[in-house]
C-alpha cells in the first residue's frame, strides 16, 4: 500500500514539473552538464565565445557561500554583469582568478588578461569554451569516480561526499571574507507533506549551512526565520522560487523526492 501511494505521489510530482514547464519537458542533461551555466552577457557582443561555467568542479572546493555571498555573484544564471575589467581588477572570477592566488598545490589561472598573445588567447578558451572542443583540466568521471553516488543531479551525493571527507569546501578567503562567530544551529524540523500518504519533509539547517550559512537563503530566498513565516507550494517550487532556487538548477533536483520527504505517513 505505501509503495502504491509513492508512486502516486511521484506520478503527481512529475505531473506538476511538467506543468511548471508550460507543458514541454525538459532533455536530463549529462551528469557533468547538470548545473553548467552558460554567461553571455557580453561575450557574443565582444565576438568572444560564451562562456561555460561548471558548477560541479566549483562546488567541490568552495561553499556556495563563498561565491554568492562573499564575492558577489548573483543567484541567477546572467543575473551578474561579469566584465573582463571587473575580473582584471580582481572582481567576480578574478578574486581567485588572478594568476597569483594558490589553491592546494597549484596557483590559480589568471581569468582575463591586458596582453594579448597567443598563448593569452588559448587560456581565454578555457572559460569561453562554448561551441569548442577544449580540452578540460578536471574530468568529472575520473574527479568523482570515489565519491558516493546517487540517482539524480549529476549523480553524485554531494551532501554525504562532503560529510565523509571525500572533498573539503573553503569558505574564506583572505581579505575577501570577513570572520563571523559562528551561529547556533537549529534542529531538523518536519513540514507536512501536502498530498494525503506522502511523506512528511524533514528540513535540516546542520546540512543546509554546511555549503549556503544563513546568508544565501534569509532573507533573499527566504524572509523570515521562523518556521512556518514563508508560505509557499510545489508548484512555486518548480517555477525555481524558494527551495527550487537551488532544486531546479545546481541542488540534487526535484525528481528526487526521497531525499526531502523521508518521514513516514503517522
């Protein structure tokens, strides 16, 4: 019986994405293109590639936190003006992209450059890389062939990779960050699944703040701080407002509907 009503209630999940999508489905995309960003505020203007942002190589190194918060870049795909002078000046990419800061063993590569060489020209592909075969530093299958693994996103479990030390995000940056005392962390708490025989969702801050602190979600995302402020449904949640902010986009998806809603039906 309760397998039957999981069914039903995934039959109902898919149902209301496809509605959310104006009644076109969505291609899955490759598990290393999954959360890829494409940047094009200037870049075809310029007569310059796109550029092809990989938020999987980014986010096994640095909070979201990190980028979002502290350097700046918005929450939306283009909804940051990035410029070649900003980075030059060691806004956006170029706070770690400089050519100076070391990250691990190895010293960052410098995002955009006054000199124009050809060797100059080869290192801009490597950010402007969309409709070129560029060969990548990292290869996502052999980058995450340890790492412990899941059904959806990009296959990966990113949450349980990060809790069992398989990858060790930074979140400060020197003379970029400030030191904050750290918050008190509130306990899991459940919200009730709307759909009769649906499990209840169990919402954890612990792992939330882990990548996002409290910065990335209150109050942009979410205004209040109290359980139950906010007032919203599942089909605002796969419009990409609230949970889906990050649940339709870079956060395992929506299809994953056991990863959130893992309280049994009292």
């Amino acid at each position: 019986m309760r397998k039957a009503l999981f069914i039903a209630c995934l039959i109902f999940v898919f149902a209301g994405i496809v509605l959310a999508q104006t009644g076109v489905k969505k291609k899955r995309p490759l598990p290393y293109n999954y959360g890829k960003m494409i940047i094009n505020n200037y870049s075809e203007k310029a007569e310059i590639a796109p550029v092809a942002f990989d938020h999987w190589h980014h986010r096994a190194k640095f909070t979201c936190r990190l980028c979002h918060v502290d350097i700046g870049f918005g929450m939306k795909a283009n909804s940051t003006n990035i410029r070649a002078a900003d980075n030059m000046k060691g806004f956006y990419c170029g706070t770690c992209h400089n050519g100076k800061m070391v990250y691990g063993n190895r010293k960052v590569f410098e995002a955009c450059s006054r000199k124009n060489t050809e060797e100059d020209a080869k290192r801009c592909d490597r950010c402007h890389s969309v409709g070129k075969n560029v060969k990548k530093e990292y290869d996502f299958y052999e980058f995450t062939e340890k790492f412990p693994k899941e059904r959806f996103g990009n296959g990966i479990n990113w949450e349980k990779a990060e809790a069992e030390g398989f990858i060790k995000l930074t979140d400060f940056i020197e003379g970029i960050s400030i030191k904050r005392a750290p918050f008190t962390i509130q306990k899991d708490f459940a919200l009730e699944g709307k759909v009769k025989g649906m499990p209840d969702i169990v919402f954890s801050h612990k792992k939330h703040t882990v990548w996002n602190g409290c910065e990335v979600c209150h109050p942009e995302i979410f205004i209040g701080v109290k359980k139950g402020a906010t007032k919203y449904s599942m089909v605002e949640i796969f419009e990409g407002k609230f949970c889906g902010v990050c649940h339709t986009t870079v956060a395992f998806p929506l299809t994953d509907c056991q990863r959130c809603h893992t309280k049994p039906v009292q």
